[in-house]
C-alpha cells in the first residue's frame, strides 16, 4: 500500500474548485436566459394586447410611447407629473398625460427622467379605473401612476 501524500489531496481540491465554478458558470447563465425569455415574453404579450386596438384613441392604447419631457409640478403630494410622450411609429401623435405618482415610489420620477433622457422605448398598459403602468422594453423596469388628465394630438 502506497500512502498519499498532501500534494494528492490539493489536486482533488482543486478540481472540485474548478467543477463548482463550472456548475455556477452553467447555473448562471442559465438564470439569465431565463430572464431574457421573461422580458422577451412580456414585450410580446404586450404588443399583443395593443393590436387588439386597431385605432387606438388614447395614448395609453399605442403599442409603443418615447416620453418627450418629464415636468414635476412643485411641492404637490403626491407627485403630480405632465409627460410628453410620442408614439414613435407615428410622429405626429403626441399626447400630454398627467399623472400621480404614489408617494411611496421614490424611484419612479428618476427611472421617468432616464428613459425621457435615453429615448427609451416604453410600454404603457391600463390598470383598474385610472391606474396604468409604464414599463421600459427589454427591462423588468416598471412605474406605476394613476391617470389624472389626457390631451391627445393628431
């Protein structure tokens, strides 16, 4: 019987140092096809939804809205917000929304300003009564507002 050294055992630690990074490089990537197909499925439902409406009325209807400007109304509780948004497809339907933020969101007029400031590609879709939801394509990024007041132009 030959006896093993230390040297032996090290190179059993190693490999199964390596074999755990394999299975967490494999696990992750995994985690992340998961996500894209998520977010690849929420778009897709929601265009779906919006061809449902052939001639969309209010700007809450169009599959795709680019926020133009985001204009906080001073010291009013909760938020109260005026967004220019555009319908990227149709260059001369535009629409002033106003909307009221929950006073909990604090991060809803930041992630407004970014997507206004980067052109993003927005998602609108109506919630119960007045509520809608703002969500970024191709991110799990969502706002969440009540509608108060719509002036659509053609």
């Amino acid at each position: 019987m030959t006896a093993r050294g230390p040297e032996s055992y090290g190179q059993y630690v190693i490999l199964a140092i390596a074999l755990a990074g394999v299975i967490l490089f494999i696990v992750t990537g995994l985690v992340w096809t998961a996500r894209l197909v998520h977010i690849g499925n929420l778009d897709a439902q929601a265009l779906a939804d919006k061809t449902a409406c052939p001639r969309p009325v209010s700007a809450l209807d169009w599959p795709e809205l680019r926020l133009h400007a985001v204009v906080e109304q001073p010291g009013e509780r909760p938020v109260i917000l005026l967004l220019h948004v555009g319908w990227p497809a149709h260059p001369h339907r535009q629409a002033m929304l106003v909307v009221a933020l929950d006073e909990a969101e604090q991060r809803s007029l930041t992630l407004l300003s970014q997507w206004c400031a980067g052109a993003a590609s927005v998602s609108p879709s109506r919630g119960a009564g007045a509520e809608l939801e703002l969500r970024r394509r191709q991110s799990l990024d969502r706002v969440h507002a009540v509608l108060l007041a719509e002036d659509s132009t053609t």
